[in-house]
C-alpha cells in the first residue's frame, strides 16, 4: 500500500513538475506575459523573442567558458547590458516604463525601494 501511494505521488510530481519553473518552460511563460502586458506588435514580438533567445545563448556560451568567475561576470553583465539597450530600441517610451515597472517589480527592487529603510543597515 505504501509503495502505491509513493507511486502516485512521483507520478503526480513528474507529471507536474515538468511544467514548473524557469527549468520548466517558465522562461517562455514570462516572454508570453510581458509581451501581453507591454502590448507589442506582431513584429515587436519576434524581435523581443529573438533578443531573449539570443541573451540565454550568449549566458550559456559565457557560463561553458574556462575564464574565471570574475571575468564570467563581467562578461555576463556585458551580455545584460547589451541586451536592455537592444530593448530599448525596440520598445517606445510608455512600453519600456511598463517594461521598467514589471522588471523591478519580478525582482523585488520596486519593494525595496518603497521600504528602504527597513533594509537600510547602515543606521
């Protein structure tokens, strides 16, 4: 009875793992939500496809590279760089204040932000 019932659960977390996460399609999930909430045209969601799908190549690329882990970082936050200026040009002024908004927001800076002083440990 016991091994069923450890049976079912595996089957059940399998079944449902797969879909969660970033490991998990979570990537393409958040593309899909910020294409909706930031309303890009046809054309503006190939482009902003092809420019998240060229950032996780490069962050690949970076992380199966023999440099150090300092210069992996630098590479790294080049690769980021590049890549908020490409979307910059892509996106007009009110879609990249959304884009700016819901970034923050996914990262916590928006939260922080309002409660600096909470997370303020230099008084």
């Amino acid at each position: 009875m016991k091994t069923t019932w450890i049976a079912l659960l595996l089957g059940a977390v399998i079944s449902l793992g797969v879909q969660a996460g970033h490991h998990g399609g979570g990537h393409a999930k958040m593309q899909e939500m910020l294409k909706q909430e930031l309303q890009l045209s046809e054309a503006q969601g190939q482009q902003f496809d092809q420019l998240y799908q060229d950032l996780r190549q490069q962050w690949q690329s970076i992380k199966q590279s023999d440099v150090s882990q300092e210069e992996k970082k630098a590479q790294m936050q080049a690769a980021r760089e590049s890549h908020q200026q490409a979307l910059r040009a892509l996106l007009n002024d009110d879609q990249w204040q959304r884009y700016e908004t819901l970034r923050d927001a996914h990262h916590g800076k928006g939260y922080h932000k309002k409660h600096k002083d909470k997370y303020d440990t230099k008084a």
